[in-house]
C-alpha cells in the first residue's frame, strides 16, 4: 500500500475518513492471526475507494478484482477454520454479544435488574421485549466491549444472583405465558470466593431443574462461549440453536491442557480433543440446529447475523406454539434424557446421542 | 530412607494398605486396620472420615442383603476419540473392579426401599461421564415409576468427565431433569455429600436435594484448587475451612453436617418423617 494511503488510513481527523475506513480500521485492530489477509485486503479497498471518492482517480477496476481476492481469500480461510480457530472466534473482541442480538432482533426491550436475593449481576442480563409483536422474555450472559465495561460485566461470568435473577425471570415468563429466549455467552460461571459462599453451584443446578419444568416454550442460543456450567445453568430449553463459530464445552482448551499435560500452552490440541464446536454439538444431538454465519464470521456484518438468529427463533417458536404445557415439559425431558453416549456389554448395539 | 524418597510427597491410595496397620491419611498417627474398620473408617484419634468405596457405603447404610444393583452392564464408549482414555478407563476397571465412577441399585434403609446411586472417588476421581449419567438417571426414573425415595451420594473430585466433553456437560442438565419430575411428583431426594465433592456434580443432581447432609471435613465446592488458582479467584479473603462441609453449612448450602457414625440413623429419622 503506498504510504500516502497508509496516512489516510491512519489519520484519525482527516476529513475524508469515511465511516466505512473507521470500521476497516477497528476490524484490522482486532483482527486474530488468521484473519489478517482479510483485514488488509478490506483496507486496501477502503483506501481506493477513498481515492476514487476523495481525490476523484478512477480505480473501480483494482477495487473489483480485489473484491474477488477478499472473497476468494474469505471462503478460503474460513473453510479451514481449526477447532482453536473457532474458540477465538466465539472470544472475538468484535463478536456481537446479547445485547447487540437484543437491540437487533427485538423490541420495546424493558431491562430488569434484581433477583430479590442479594442484587444486580451485569454479568446476566434480562427483560421483556417484543418480537415482530408477540411478547417474549429475553435473558442472556453479557460481556464488555471495552476493558471499563468487560470488568463490569466480570467478563460474561455470572454469579448466583445472575442465574436467579434468569431463573426469576423465567418464571415470570410462565406465569404469564410468553416464551423463554436465552443467549449463551459466558467462559464459565463466576469462580470467586463470592460466588461459592452465595452458592454458584446451587443457583446453576436449580435453573436446570426448574427450567425443566417451564410450561412455556423454551429456546437458548449460544452465540459465543457455552462455558460449561455457567451454559447450562440458562440453556435446559426445548431448542438450542448454536452459531457457526461458537464453542460448546465442559472446560476451556486452556484448562483442559493444564489439567492433562501440565501446560496450558497445549490448548490448541485440548480444543481438538474437546470436540467443542457446533459441527460435534449438532452431532452429538446437543444442539438442533447450527445457524450459519455470514462469510467472514458474526462480527463483519452484526445484521445479518441477527437476521439469521431471529428467523431461527421463529421457526423454533411457530413448531413448539401448538404444544401443550404438559407436552413442551415432556419433549423438553425426552430432548435432555437421551443425550450421552454408552453401550450395554453383551450388546452389538450402541445407543448413540440425538438417536 | 522411607519408600518413595525422603522428597517424595505423594499421598497414601485412599484405600488403607493391606495389613494390620495403617497410618491416617491426615493426623498421620498409626491405627489398626481393625480399629479403623469398626470404627466405618473414621480415624479415632483426629477423626478424619477416610473415603469410602461405592460398596463400603452402601453395606454402611443398607440392610444386609437388600440391595440389588442396576444397570451394571452398561460400558463407556469413549465417543469422542480421547487421547488415552480407554486405556485409563480399563486401568481403573482392573484397580477396583467396578465398570465404572456410579454403581446403582435399590436397597432398604430401615423400613423404606430407597432408589439409590453412588459415585466411587477410586474410579477417574469419580467423575460424571454418560455412563454415571445414565446409570443416576435410570434410578430417579425408576423411583418415579414405582414411587421410592432418592439417596444420591456424590464423591467426585473433578465434577464432570473431561474426557467425554460435551456430553459428560450434558449430564448434567440430563439428571437435573429427571429428578425435576421426581420432584415435581413430591417425592424425596437426599443428596449425601462426601469427599469430595466438586464442579459439574455439586452444580447439578447433588445440589437438589430436599435435604443435603455432609459428612464432617467433605471438600464441597465449585472450583477446584487448580482451576481457581489459575484465575487468581482466591486472592483476598478465603476462609480457614474454605470448601469444606462445615463452610457450606455455614453458608446455608448445606442442611446438615453428620459424622459417619450417625448417618445411617439419621437418614432413616428422615425417611420416616417424609414416607
């Protein structure tokens, strides 16, 4: 890139800085090891399109063939995505998080903040809201753009009055029949001295067991992190939808190494071993569907990744509306109860997830 | 030079060698196996309750002769391809004879038939796997089929199995949901915690009991030593008995500590309160 051009990019007053090059910038600034040639690539087309705009030069032609380089390099990259490529992707700096789905996919959202036990957990955040009209609540792990905001949403993980204050909110749902819809995004539950005096493991196993017994419609979707506990304690729900690029897992790649080889720099390997992404968890039956992301990942286009999230929502909503109370507790059960996998000695048969 | 090394640290099994004596796993004085047995394992000098296995605790706690096991063929399957773990699961099947870290089965306590499962601290740290998961899930299903009470007793130190991922996680959610309808029937869950009882397993089934009872000194907890040290979660104040049965009474997480001795007594004074 000539150096000119680097200068325009870079300027952060310059009149001509577009907000089409601030967001080229932001991506390239984030950008994870892999997706490098893309963020330079967009910048390289940014910056000609500055100068076919800006100074007035005609490269309309070097702009196209570079479109069809950053496609080319796109599908690519992303079709050859590591096991670790994907746990960075679901800890994306840039990855959309509940609230941006929430803003993007419903509306007339009212936040509630209390458990009506101890206080507010930013951590885990909820409310009523609307979609296309029908009524719904929403509840969902809530992590912080920025280090000031990261650190007061501790990260994505939640303490035990956040999984009460979901499982309040859940029961409001209920009692006043409007579906469930959760959003998964937590590295794990909170694991401070804190959490385990006001009993994180006790908050997280009764969601289990009285989500299970929900007559509403129930739906979770994991949209980054389903770290371990802390997703399960608001994802026992009819459906689970799970992004393209998100993880499902019992420990982080990190951990897991720690704890087999003593050295958590093996965590690209533990995240293979895990069989953590949704390509496993839709195999395993341990999620229903896998929404696909639009090329690149969530973060390069926040709408019409939520497009894709809400039109699966509805679909799982419009299948389990006819339901009764008794029958979405039911199928609800028969969905969690046949998942593991195991086989009886003395049998050729093995009793495989998901049937 | 004693066997090991002088630098070695490692722990005795928690099974006390073969022999006339033995040395107590925490005071470290010198008790005879006999004295120890009769007395269900529970140091008489410092009082430490030693692990038991699945089988010590249910000949503890049943009538004799009245407990019958379930589902005992079922085999783990090793559905994710994990680096060495056939091999570890054969090594423990060889070491303690079980087929895997839950045995099942349906016994008397007192007057009551009682639907039972045990995880076996000797068998992978006990950890949940889908074989503990079914295994604790067919006896909740059974006792809501034929109306029994539920004894879980829980002595895992890693919570659930790394080793099958996803799906030990999901077992997570998958007893949970079974003992909702065994609850949602008004039927009753003892949840007995023993040494020790960490992570998936203390976050799921043994944290739903109508009544959690503890066994004195238990370690009870979310996260594990090595997990929290890595997130520096402990800088600050961390109590003396941090994880403990006694800290968890404390804090209101657990309904009751009881020392070994008493268990039995107590679990049948409960049963006949609820039948």
């Amino acid at each position: 890139m000539p150096e000119a051009l680097m200068k325009l990019l870079d300027a952060k007053d310059h009149p001509l800085l577009s907000v089409e090059i601030g967001e080229v910038n932001r991506m390239r600034r984030h950008a994870l090891d892999f997706e490098k040639p893309i963020a330079e690539v967009e910048a390289n087309i940014a910056s000609l399109k500055q100068i076919t705009e800006g100074i007035g030069e005609d490269r309309t032609e070097e702009i196209r063939e570079l479109e069809l380089l950053l496609e080319h390099i796109t599908r690519e990259i992303f079709s050859n995505l590591s096991a670790w490529d994907k746990v960075q992707m679901a800890r994306h700096e840039l990855r959309p998080y509940t609230m941006d789905y929430v803003r993007l996919i419903f509306d007339d959202f009212v936040e509630i903040h209390e458990d009506r036990h101890f206080g507010d957990d930013p951590a885990m955040v909820g409310g009523m809201a609307t979609l296309d009209g029908e009524r719904v609540m929403v509840i969902g792990h809530q992590k912080g753009r920025d280090a000031k905001e990261r650190a007061y949403r501790n990260f994505g993980s939640a303490k035990p009055e956040g999984y009460r204050k979901a499982l309040r909110l859940a029961q409001m749902a209920e009692k006043f029949r409007r579906p469930l819809l959760c959003f998964v995004d937590t590295p794990a539950a909170d694991c401070t001295v804190e959490a385990e005096e006001r009993g994180i493991s006790e908050s997280i196993a009764r969601n289990m067991r009285d989500f299970a017994l929900l007559k509403i419609p129930t739906m979770s979707i994991v949209i980054g992190e389903g770290g371990s506990g802390g997703a399960v304690g608001i994802a026992t729900t009819n459906r689970v939808a799970m992004l393209e690029h998100s993880i499902y897992s019992i420990i982080p790649p990190e951990g897991c190494a720690a704890i087999l080889w003593r050295d958590p720099d093996r965590a690209p390997e533990a995240a293979e071993a895990l069989k953590l992404t949704a390509e496993h968890a839709l195999r395993f039956g341990v999620v229903d569907e896998v929404i696909e992301e639009p090329m690149g990942g969530a973060h390069r286009n926040y709408d019409e990744t939520a497009r894709r999230v809400k039109a699966s929502i509805q679909r799982h909503l419009s299948e389990l509306k006819g339901l009764s109370g008794g029958d979405l507790v039911q199928s609800r059960y028969e969905r969690f109860r046949r998942l593991g996998e195991w086989y009886e000695e003395g049998r050729a048969s093995i009793a495989v997830a998901g049937g | 030079m004693p066997p090991g090394g002088w630098f070695s640290r490692h722990k005795p099994e928690s099974d006390l060698p073969e022999g006339l004596w033995s040395k107590c796993e925490r005071c470290e004085r010198i008790v005879f196996v006999r004295d120890l047995e009769r007395n269900l394992k529970v140091c008489p000098h410092c009082d430490y309750h030693h692990r038991l296995t699945a089988w010590e605790r249910i000949e503890m706690l049943t009538e004799p002769g009245s407990f019958s096991e379930w589902d005992a063929d079922l085999r783990s399957s090793d559905p994710l391809g994990f680096p060495e773990y056939p091999e570890k699961l054969e090594k423990d099947r060889q070491k303690t004879g079980l087929t895997d870290a839950a045995v099942s089965g349906c016994g008397s306590i007192g007057a009551h038939r009682v639907s039972m499962g045990l995880t076996d601290f000797r068998f992978r740290a006990g950890a949940m796997n889908s074989v503990v998961g079914e295994r604790l899930t067919r006896a909740v299903e059974r006792a809501v089929d034929e109306r029994l009470p539920v004894l879980l007793v829980s002595g895992t130190g890693g919570g659930a199995s790394m080793y099958e991922g996803i799906l030990s996680l999901m077992q997570m959610p998958k007893t949970s949901v079974a003992l909702a309808r065994h609850h949602d029937l008004g039927l009753l869950f003892i949840s007995l915690l023993t040494d020790p009882t960490m992570a998936g397993v203390y976050a799921s089934w043994a944290s739903l009991g109508d009544l959690t009872l503890a066994e004195p000194g238990a370690t009870i907890g979310f996260t594990g030593s090595r997990v929290s040290k890595q997130a520096q979660a402990h800088v600050g104040r961390r109590p003396a008995n941090y994880q403990t049965a006694e800290f968890q009474q404390d804090r209101g997480m657990v309904d009751r500590v009881v020392p070994r001795k008493d268990l039995k007594a107590t679990l049948e004074k409960l049963l006949d309160w609820t039948a």
